[in-house]
C-alpha cells in the first residue's frame, strides 16, 4: 500500500493547495522570481510558519545585503515577529565565506550551522551568487547536491532562493525536487503577480499560472478556480426540489420556482430592475436557509433603503443571520481572489441562494477573457455542487433594440433558466418586460410580462398580447399597418 | 597603536565600522564568525573586540564566553552589536562592556571604543 508523502505545510493562503498539502518534507526547491517577486517574503513567510508549528529555521544570504535592513522590511508585515529571530530562525550570511574561501567553505559553514541550529527547514538565498563563483556546471550542482545530501541527513527541507530565471535544463533545476516560480506582468497599467510550480517531482500540483498578491499579511496565492474546481468538491441533491423566486408569478412562470443548486441568469440593460429581482430572491431568505448578496456597484444601506422600498426589511433580516450583504469594489483585485471569497463567504453563512450582481465585475478583473468561461462553469459548479441556488445577472449595454450580448461564450450552457428583461416603449410608455428564455428540465411559460416596481413589490402581469415585435422594444399593435 | 576585531558575518557592517575606526587611528581586524574571531585572538594581540550576535558557528554571546574561559582573557572588552528587532532578552548585557542596537550611531560607537581603550 502505498504511503502519503509527508508534507511541511507553508501556511501560505493558497500556496498549500497549489501544492496539495505543502512541500515535500525533506525535499529541496527553488523558488525563483526577479527582484522585487516575493522571494524572500515567500521564504520568510514560510520561516515564521514553520516555526509557529515547532519547526527550527537556518536562512543563509549569500547576498551583501544587511539582515537588519530586511528585518526593518520584514517588519511592517504581519507574519513577522521579531522575537523568532535569533533562536527559532538564525540569520547568518555565508558571503564571507563564499568569496573567500568558495562553495565548499559555503557548504562545510552551513552544514554545521544545520546541526548546531537543529534546522528542520534552511532557506539559502542568493543561489545566483553561487552560480557566478561556480567555474563550471558541475561547481553548480556539485554545490546544491552537496546541500541537499547534508540538508536530507538532518530530515531538512531547503529552499534555494535565486533571482536568475534558470530553465528546465539548468544545473540547479535538474537537481531540485521543485521549483516555484514568482513574476509580475503588466496588464494595462495595473501590475499582476503570478505564481507557477514549475516543477513538483513526485508529487501533484496545481500546475499553471496563479495570481498572487502581496499586502500586510504578507503573500496570498489564489488558485485558479477552473484548476482548483475542475471537479466539484460535493455531490449536490440527488432530489430535485424547488424553491420560489420572492416572486409568485415569476414562480409560475418557471413552472414552479428554480430548481435548488440551479443557475438562473437575468440579463437586461441598466435600470430595468435587475438588482430588484435579486432582491426579492433573497427576500425569501430564512435563518435555516441563508441568502448572500454578492454585489459590486451598491452598498449595503443602499441595498437595504431599495429592499424597504419593496416591503422588504433587510436590516432585521441580516439581525437574524438569514442574509448577509457582501459589497466589493471594483477598482482592484483579482478574478480568482474574488471566486474565492464568495465561496468563503457561502461557506461561512451556509447560503442556500446567492445573488452575485453582476457578472460583469468579474468580467472587468479578468485578465485574460479567455479564461472566463471556464472560470464561470467553475464557479457555478462549484455552487451548484453546494446546493446553492444562485441568481446571476448580467448588464446588457443596448436599452432597447433585439441584440442580445452574452457575458462570456457558451455561458447559456453554464446556467439552467434564462431570463431576459427589456425595456418596451408601447402608447407612449416606458413599461419593463420579462420573460423566461429557458429552465432546464421544466416547463415553463414562454409569454412576456410586464414587471412593475413599487411599494407593493414586484409584480408580473401578462401583457403585450395584442403587440408584436415587442423583444425589439418597440412593439407594434396588432392590426396597425 | 590600539588593534581592535571586528567580528560580524555581515562584511558590509565589518567593512564601514572597519574603515571608521582606522580612521581614528586604530588597526583593524575582522573575522567572519566566532570561531575565526577566537583564531584570531590566539595569534594577535587584541585590545578590543566588537561583535555581532547573530552568526554562523558561534553567536556574539558564546564567543565572548569563550574568551573569558577558553582563552582566559577575563579583561578583554567585548562591545556587542545586537540586532534591536532580534535577540530581544536573550543576550546577557553584563558579559558585555556596551550593547548597540542595529543599526547605531557611529559616533556613539567610536566615543564608546575611545572610553574603553583610554585613547
């Protein structure tokens, strides 16, 4: 049978599950990035971690740069305590001993700073610094395998840190046992950090690019969502039940409300009343079945003063744990930062339906659209694996006319009832109208209603049978040449 | 002519407070860690050593011991350059004739050396 490798988490949001678990415990790794990427954030990071386990660290610079002025940096970050330094993590520098005396004065120093420190992790930065005093290739791996031979013989993991962006084929890469790999793109005029396993020998990851950030907790990562989900992590109802809209006529429409875990997206231009409906789906909120408002462009008390409009008391709702109002901006952050707190956020609350208004927010923080298909049919599987009846819209630009856009390619597939609402200007009135394009596996009233919006709430009327053409927006009665 | 050891593995460090001292009119002597410093002492005649704590093989604290009991030097003066973040209540301040937290003040640090060497 086989046996689990045994893994020393890094305690790094994100980096754990790009790793399943963590690093290999007495594996080696580069972790390799240009200036300014994170390396030694990551490594310090994973330092301060590993002690908080019970763990002993050894960080050798190979560098000229002064410890004291990395501490007074590694000191405005969260993770970083100063009373570790000095017994749990010893700094020392092995410059000295690498510009005078070489690469095996480099290895015999940290071979006996491994013992005496009791290291059960050793962080070598400046690896760069080794290649250039290596004469040849075989200097460079010579040097690394020599480090790794003590490091494994004390059951240390190393991480070699370096600024060179070595490739597959470099000495130091065909020696390690991993290799992770820090960046930064520019992406119009906002920066990007990435992350990417470039190599995990003998074990699984989460391979690809990652977006990562750095702030005052120091280094996240967040997976992918389409590789992170690529199967659902449950198995959803085995039973199809339904649960009501808000809206008893939109109900009747859907042949009787949405399917539990099922998608709906409602798409219509500004105004039309959108975020209204979202409102009323949640209304039917309880506190054994919680609702969330993930939403982008109105804050809570708005929210709230909108949801009063419509008879519904939101704030005595959130009192009572059955809904919660999660509002994010839409000026910085990343795709699948944001995936991953609405799932956090369905996680904490148990939320049994979902309002994410709108899909377009997450559209504008992808970086490459490309990927948004797949990120949308992960997220909602993901949803839908929960059980969670969610309730997507989708701004569309045109106020009126008969072109439909569509968020992302093939997102008709991803969702299972589609409602469009419109603007219709009919006997000189603007009047709103919704009707139902799709509901998987029901029937469902294709007629188009009327939606009007008022203190009594949200009601739906049939309306428009004697017009046609009215999906144009300008409908034209029957008989009228 | 007073002859002063520099010991820090930080060369950088070594080398600034190295070139202040000379400037002063000292010789200078540096070792990268402890155990090179305690060489050192065994083969030079030394009137003051300035160390760090935090450093490979042997820490300012245990090389200081080990003057006092290996080399049997019980006078010698050790000044000690501690990092203020790190070391916090580890270091005994009495094995030491002055403490200075990185990163100090050099004219602190040479009026301090002056004191100690009658200069």
């Amino acid at each position: 049978m086989s046996e689990p490798l045994k893994r020393l988490a890094t305690g790094i949001d994100g980096l754990d599950t790009l790793l399943k678990g963590g690093l290999i415990a007495g594996a080696s790794y580069i972790v390799q990035g240009p200036p300014g990427a994170g390396k030694t954030i990551l490594a310090n990071q994973l330092a301060c971690n590993h002690v908080r386990g019970g763990g002993r660290v050894l960080v050798a610079t190979l560098l000229s740069e002064s410890h004291e002025r990395l501490f007074q940096y590694l000191s405005t970050l969260e993770f970083f305590d100063p009373a570790l330094v000095g017994d749990p993590i010893q700094f020392v520098s092995a410059f000295d001993a690498l510009e005078q005396e070489g690469l095996d004065a480099v290895v015999s120093l940290l071979r006996q700073e491994i013992a005496r420190q009791q290291a059960s992790l050793l962080i070598v930065d400046g690896l760069l610094n080794a290649r250039v005093r290596a004469q040849t290739s075989l200097d460079t791996k010579k040097f690394v395998s020599e480090l790794q031979g003590h490091a494994a013989f004390a059951g240390c993991t190393v991480l070699l840190l370096t600024s060179a962006r070595l490739q597959e084929g470099s000495p130091e890469h065909t020696m390690v046992d991993g290799v992770i790999e820090l960046g930064e793109q520019l992406v119009g005029s906002r920066a990007v950090r990435h992350i990417q396993l470039r190599k995990t020998r003998g074990s699984g990851a989460l391979s690809g690019l990652h977006e990562c950030l750095i702030d005052q907790a120091g280094l996240r990562v967040f997976p992918r969502l389409e590789a992170l989900y690529s199967h659902p992590g449950q198995s959803g109802v085995e039973t199809f039940t339904r649960v009501c809209t808000g809206i008893a006529k939109l109900d009747e429409m859907l042949g009787g409300g949405v399917a539990k875990g099922s998608i709906s997206l409602v798409m219509g231009p500004s105004g039309i009343g959108k975020t209204s409906l979202g409102l009323a789906f949640l209304a039917a909120s309880a506190p054994d079945a919680p609702g969330l408002h993930f939403g982008f462009y109105e804050t809570p008390a708005r929210l709230r003063l909108k949801a009063a409009a419509l008879g519904h008391d939101f704030a005595e709702r959130e009192r009572e744990g059955s809904l919660e109002l999660c509002w994010q901006t839409t000026t910085e952050g990343l795709l699948d930062q944001l995936g991953a707190h609405l799932l956090d956020r369905v996680e904490a609350l148990g939320a049994q339906r979902v309002v994410i208004d709108s899909l377009g927010a997450f559209s504008r923080l992808a970086f490459d659209p490309a990927r948004l298909n797949a990120f949308f049919r992960a997220l909602t599987g993901e949803l839908r694996a929960r059980d969670v009846s969610v309730l997507l819209t989708w701004e569309m630009r045109d106020i009126f006319g008969s072109e439909i856009s569509a968020p992302a390619p093939d997102l008709s597939s991803i969702v299972d009832n589609l409602l469009l609402m419109r603007f219709v200007e009919l006997e000189s009135q603007l009047r709103r109208m919704v009707s139902v394009l799709k509901v998987r596996d029901s029937h469902h009233d294709p007629a188009l209603h009327e939606l009007c919006i008022g203190p009594q709430g949200i009601v739906l009327r049939k309306a428009f049978e004697g017009a046609s053409g009215v999906l144009s927006g300008t409908p034209v009665p029957q008989g009228r040449d | 002519m007073n002859t002063i050891l520099i010991v820090d593995d930080e060369y950088l460090i070594a080398d600034i407070l190295g070139f202040a001292l000379e400037d002063e009119g000292y010789l200078v002597e540096k070792a990268s860690n402890g155990r090179k410093a305690l060489d050192a002492l065994k083969e030079k005649r030394v009137e003051l050593v300035i160390t760090d704590y935090m450093m490979p093989l042997l820490n300012g604290e245990e090389l200081v011991r080990a003057i006092r009991d290996e080399l049997q030097l019980p006078d010698l003066p050790v000044i000690l350059m501690s990092g203020a973040q790190a070391n916090q209540g580890r270091i005994c301040p009495e094995l030491f004739a002055a403490v200075f937290d990185k990163p100090f003040d050099m004219d602190r640090m040479i009026t301090t050396v002056r004191e100690l060497l009658g200069t």
